[in-house]
C-alpha cells in the first residue's frame, strides 16, 4: 500500500499539471482577441486636457467590453462620450465600451475618446505614453499612445 500511494500522487500531480498547461492557452488566446491599432494623444498645451484616440479590434467570438483604463503618465484617465444635441454638444463619462465580436470600434475625434487630465511629468508632442485597457474577458493591454499636436492629426 505504501508504494500505490507515491504512485497516487504522481498521478494526482500529472493530471493537476496537465489541467493548467490546458488553461495557459486559452487566457493567451483570450488576450489577444482584442488588439489596438492607430493609438494617439491629442496634446494640448499646459495643464489642459488631453484626449486618447485607438481603434479597437475584437478577433474574438464574444462581444469584449472595455471597462477601465489607468496610466503612469496621467493622475487621471476616464472613458468619455461626446454627445451631439443639435447646435450643442457634451461630454459624458461612460462606465464600458462594447467591442463587437469580429468587429471593432473608433474611438475617435466627436464620438468616444479618453479624457487625460493631471499630467505626473511633462508631455509633449513626438513623446509616448501608455495607457493600460482593461476588459471585461480579463485581457489587459499595456499600449503605447503616439503624442501628437492638433496639426499633425
């Protein structure tokens, strides 16, 4: 009986490892579902405000939300919406943005953008920043931003 329950454990250890090995891929294969493409920053000068620009790209057959986004560079990232209601127009903080199975989304000028405010360093045109996307199926994207002035957009 001794020498069955070495074997047990063996056992018991192969199958736990070979459960994990199977899982490693699938979170793998989850993160890269979404990709980023065209990131940037629209600079402006001082303290004021600046807003992140990306495309998102889901490969992945689920719908992905992005739910958070956070940087070093900034003391503050939010995920905002401009809304348009006729000769007006405001922005409004947003809790997700949805990425479409097989699809993508813009976040792009007059519609979704990151709003950055507080810069933790100077920023300025030609640097990078990274801002970090977190979504929904777990995936999490630490992805460099192309800081650009409002003339070379």
């Amino acid at each position: 009986m001794t020498k069955k329950l070495p074997s047990l454990a063996a056992a018991l250890g192969g199958a736990l490892a070979c459960a994990c090995a199977m899982l490693a891929p699938a979170a793998h294969a989850a993160d890269q579902a979404i990709s980023v493409q065209n990131a940037w920053v629209r600079w402006l000068p001082g303290n004021l405000p600046a807003a992140g620009y990306l495309t998102l790209r889901n490969d992945g057959d689920k719908n992905v939300d992005l739910v958070d986004v956070d940087s070093n560079d900034y003391g503050s990232v939010m995920l905002h919406q401009t809304i348009s209601n006729g000769s007006t127009q405001k922005m409004v903080m947003v809790d997700k943005l949805t990425v479409p199975a097989h699809g993508s989304v813009s976040v792009a000028p007059g519609g979704y953008h990151l709003m950055l405010e507080e810069p933790k360093h100077k920023i300025a045109p030609g640097d990078t920043v990274h801002i970090k996307l977190e979504f929904s199926n777990g995936a999490t994207l630490d992805t460099p931003f192309a800081v650009k002035t409002p003339a070379q957009q």
